[in-house]
C-alpha cells in the first residue's frame, strides 16, 4: 500500500468528533485516509463529509472538508490517502 499527502487538519471539533480538513488533493466517500501527527496515527475509510454543512460525494484541491472522525486529531496534523 502507498500513501499519497493529501492535506493537513485545520479544526477538530471534540464534541462531534469531527475534523476539517484542508485539501492539496482529492478525496472521496470510501477513501481510506490515513491522519498522522506527533501523537496522531489513525486509518479510518471515509464514510461521509461536509463543506459548509452541506453533504458531498468528494472535495477537491482548495476545499475545507469535514469529515466525521474516530479518535482526537490536532491541528497541522498531516492527512494521507492510503492506496494499493
């Protein structure tokens, strides 16, 4: 399996959980994406995600995405795409 850099955490909201992530590349529902920081390591599939509280099917380079989370995520976080 590869992973390609596909954006970095911008905010997460704890209560939800949920994180947005800002994009350099393209991500769909179903992806699996891989988050990793100083304290971060977590490969969750993509189930559903956001931009600006409206539901999407993907988002694209530039987008701010938020996408349901399993675990806590920090800011500057780097977020991958896992592929095989």
């Amino acid at each position: 399996m590869t992973e390609e850099q596909i954006g970095k955490i911008t905010h997460f909201f704890p209560h939800i959980p949920a994180g947005v992530i800002e994009l350099e590349k393209e991500v769909k529902v179903g992806d699996t994406i891989h988050i990793k920081g100083h304290t971060t390591d977590l490969t969750q599939t993509v189930d559903s995600m956001q931009i600006d509280n409206k539901p999407v099917q993907a988002g694209k380079k530039g987008d701010d995405v938020a996408i349901k989370l399993k675990e806590r995520v920090r800011i500057n976080d780097e977020v991958f795409k896992v592929t095989q």
